[in-house]
C-alpha cells in the first residue's frame, strides 16, 4: 500500500517510516515541510501522492505546551485533523485513514477495577485530550459520511530517541546525567502517583501497521499494555537500572493531578492478533541506555 505518514520525522514517525517498508509498504512521510493546517497545501500534497492509507501523526504531542499554548494546539492537532479529513474525502476518498487520539482524553482519577474499555466516557482535562477528543469526533462524524477512519487511542509509549518532555524520558536522561556525573544527585519530578500503562515505541507501530489492514473494522482501538505501573515505580526502577540514588524534588511546574489510565486492548486484540511482548525492564534500559549516548560528551578530536 502506499501509506502516507504524517508527522513523519517525529518520535513515532521515525520508528514507523521503515517499519512500513519492511513490510512491504511504500511509505510516503510528510512532515512541517506541508503544514497540516494549509488546507489547500495538504490536499496538493495527498493529490500528489494518491495514498492507499494514511497514518495522523502530525501534532503538538505534549500536554505541557499545550496548557501554556492552547492555542497552538488546537490549531495544529484539532484543525490539523480536519484540514487532513478534508483532504482526504477529496484527493483519496476510499482510503484508510487511522487517527492517532491519545488516552489522555479519559479523565480515570482513582484505580478503577478493571483497566478501561473504549465504552468508556471521554473526559479530556488539558487542552492536548481535548484536541485529540475533538479530532477523534471529526473522524467519527467523518466515517458517516463514507470515509473509512480507524481512531486509535493511544496509551503512554517510549523507547529511544524519545524527547524528555515525556516522564520515561525525563527520568532517563536525568539518572543518566546523574550516573555520568554531569548532575547533581538532584531529580526534578512531577506527581510520582500517578499510575500509567506503558509501551514500547515499536509495539505500538506494530499495531498501527495492523489497523492498515482493510479486513480489520474501521472503529475505535485501544492501543495500551493493560498494566498499570505508579510513576514512582518507573522512578525506582530507572534508579535501580543506572545504581544510583538521588534526591528528589517534585516541580510544580511539571505537577499534574494524579490519574490512572491503564487501558483494555481487547478489541484489538480480537481484530488483529496484536499483542504486546516488552517487558517494562527491557524498556526502561533502553531508554536510559539511549540518554546515557544521546547526552555524551563529544569524543576529543585528535590532531
Ligand atoms: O513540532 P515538531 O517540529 O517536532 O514537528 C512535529 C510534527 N508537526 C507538524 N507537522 C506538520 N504541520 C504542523 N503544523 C506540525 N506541527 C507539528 O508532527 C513532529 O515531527 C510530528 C509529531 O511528532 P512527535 O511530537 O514526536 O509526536 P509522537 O510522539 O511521534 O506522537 C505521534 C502521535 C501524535 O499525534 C501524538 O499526539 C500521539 O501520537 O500520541
């Protein structure tokens, strides 16, 4: 198929673009060089490469910058979505278009008894979810009138090259600097309560390619890890992993109230197959392994 990408060159894109050809897909990556909110710009662009499928990655992705720039937000990830559903009813109307929501959109404040199910009532708190809650409505509005949409909604993910806006991240390439020396045994935190269910990068790739699949029903898909882990676990085990121990503040800045949101993927599962096989140690190394490179020192250049 040839699969359009959007958001190409972000955390996910990168890891999805080759995954695609390997698979024998011809992928076909836009990134800011076609702004999604050019409408005319964005239906040039899908003329022009008359995909068989589309994946929506382009957005501002963190929940962070959206509550100081809500607007940006809301431009890039809620019109962004429409101008690309737009496009696509007019430049490749049969193809498949799969959403990328974000479980964020729920608001699960207390362990609840069983990790929650695409039934569940959205409840979008920061200006992010309710971007990714607005854009899945279009979609869905969208997929009455003929398109076939698939609206994923996504749980947390990480893995390498992920950026420190993200909490894995973050306490990765702290303990990182921390380990290295090139920090004091200080770590900045927000709320360590918070419990989350996380993935790896590539499994959630793995299920995108499985949503491409015209056989599977075009509808709303969970794509989570269905266990949840307390951040301060994930806090804990980055430490354990890297041997050292830290004091740690909590930010205000990065505070958060504390949530839970560990998501059911079985209707994926049933559609697809698609499983999740990392366990979080093997995440967690990689992530801290990558932070421990990504921030080294540049070697000394010999005459
Ligand atoms: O903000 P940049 O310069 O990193 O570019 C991002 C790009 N992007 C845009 N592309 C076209 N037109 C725009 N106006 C525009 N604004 C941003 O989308 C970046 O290259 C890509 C998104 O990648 P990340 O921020 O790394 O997100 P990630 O983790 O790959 O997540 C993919 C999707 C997003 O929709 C998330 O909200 C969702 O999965 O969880």
């Amino acid at each position: 198929m040839r699969v359009m990408v959007t958001g190409a060159s972000g955390f996910v894109g990168r890891r999805l673009v080759p995954r695609l050809e390997s698979a024998g897909h011809l992928p076909l990556g836009i990134d800011r060089e076609v702004d999604i909110t050019n409408r005319e710009g964005l239906a040039a662009a899908i003329a022009r490469l008359r995909p068989d499928a589309v994946i929506h990655l382009a957005a501002l992705s963190s929940v962070a910058h959206s509550l100081t720039a809500p607007e940006d937000c809301y431009r890039v990830n809620f019109l962004g979505t429409r101008a690309l559903l737009d496009g696509v009813a007019a430049e490749a109307p049969t193809a498949r278009v799969l959403l990328i929501g974000s479980a964020d959109a729920y608001t699960a404040t207390s362990p609840q008894p069983l990790p929650l199910d695409e039934s569940t009532p959205l409840h979008p708190r920061s200006p992010y979810a309710r971007t990714k809650a607005a854009g899945e409505m279009l979609g869905r509005l969208a997929a009455r009138t003929g398109l076939d949409v698939v609206c994923v909604r996504a749980f947390n993910h990480t893995g390498a090259g992920q950026s420190d806006q993200f909490v894995v991240s973050s306490f990765a390439r702290q303990v990182a600097a921390i380990r290295s020396g090139r920090m004091e045994p200080r770590l900045h935190v927000g709320n360590l309560d918070s419990i989350r269910d996380f993935l790896h990068v590539d499994e959630v790739v793995d299920a995108y390619l499985a949503l491409l699949d015209r056989r599977v029903p075009a509808d709303v898909y969970h794509v989570a890890g269905s266990v949840g882990i307390k951040i301060r676990a994930v806090l804990d085990s980055l430490m354990r992993i890297a041997g050292v121990e830290a004091r740690v503040e909590v930010d205000p800045a990065r505070f958060r109230p504390t949530d839970w949101l560990v998501g059911d993927a079985s209707r994926l599962r049933r559609a697809t197959g698609w499983q999740p096989r990392v366990p979080l140690e093997a995440l967690l190394r990689e992530v801290y392994a990558d932070w421990l490179v990504r921030d080294a020192p540049p070697a000394p250049r010999w005459p």
